[in-house]
C-alpha cells in the first residue's frame, strides 16, 4: 500500500465577493511554495499603488487567488523570496505569464470597443 503526501491549498478567492465594477475581470494567480519561507507577492496598478499583496506565505504550500482587476489599466506583478516556487498568472483565462523563482511581470487588460 502506498502513502501519499498532499501539499495544502489555499483558496483566498475575491471572486466570492460582489463586485461593483460590472466591467471587471479575475485575475488568476495559481502559486506554489518551497520549503523556504517568507514568500510575499504584490499586484499594483498603473499608478505604483498597491492593489492586493500577500505575505508571509507558508513554505511547501498551493495557492489560488482570484482578484477583480479594472479594464484598461497596466498591472505589474512581484513575487519575492519564493525559492524555486513556481506560478501562473491568468487573465480573463489566457496565460498571462508563468515562472519559476523571483520575477515581476507586467500586464494591461484591454478590451475590445
């Protein structure tokens, strides 16, 4: 009989919460933690103010979070201290980066007239 470690999974999802901008989109963040600790990450919009952040992650752990973000704005995405971490970020369902280790990553959401 074979035994099998689950990591846990963190689901702190906005996406329950009503929005009052009938025009926002999720924005998907699928992240994974090392055994290293202390991962935070920061999302902020066009004007370098903070728009949601996370810190003090537990090591070795899954996390899925889902945030309303404004069209037509730029966001920039970083994630610190997450080791050899992985995540993804999605954006009205395409993939809008993925990496493995500290990045920052910049995003617009457009759409369409």
């Amino acid at each position: 009989m074979s035994s099998q470690t689950t990591k846990p999974t963190a689901d702190r999802s906005s996406a329950s919460i009503e929005c009052e901008d009938s025009n926002a989109k999720i924005f998907k963040l699928m992240l994974n933690t090392d055994a290293s600790a202390n991962t935070s990450w920061t999302l902020c919009n066009n004007s370098d103010n903070i728009f949601q952040s996370s810190s003090s992650l537990d090591s070795d752990a899954d996390y899925v979070e889902r945030i309303f973000v404004s069209p037509n704005n730029s966001y920039r995405f970083e994630v610190h201290n997450i080791g050899e971490g992985c995540y993804k970020g999605y954006l009205r369902g395409t993939l809008m980066f993925e990496s493995c280790g500290d990045g920052v990553h910049d995003f617009t959401l457009n759409l369409p007239r």
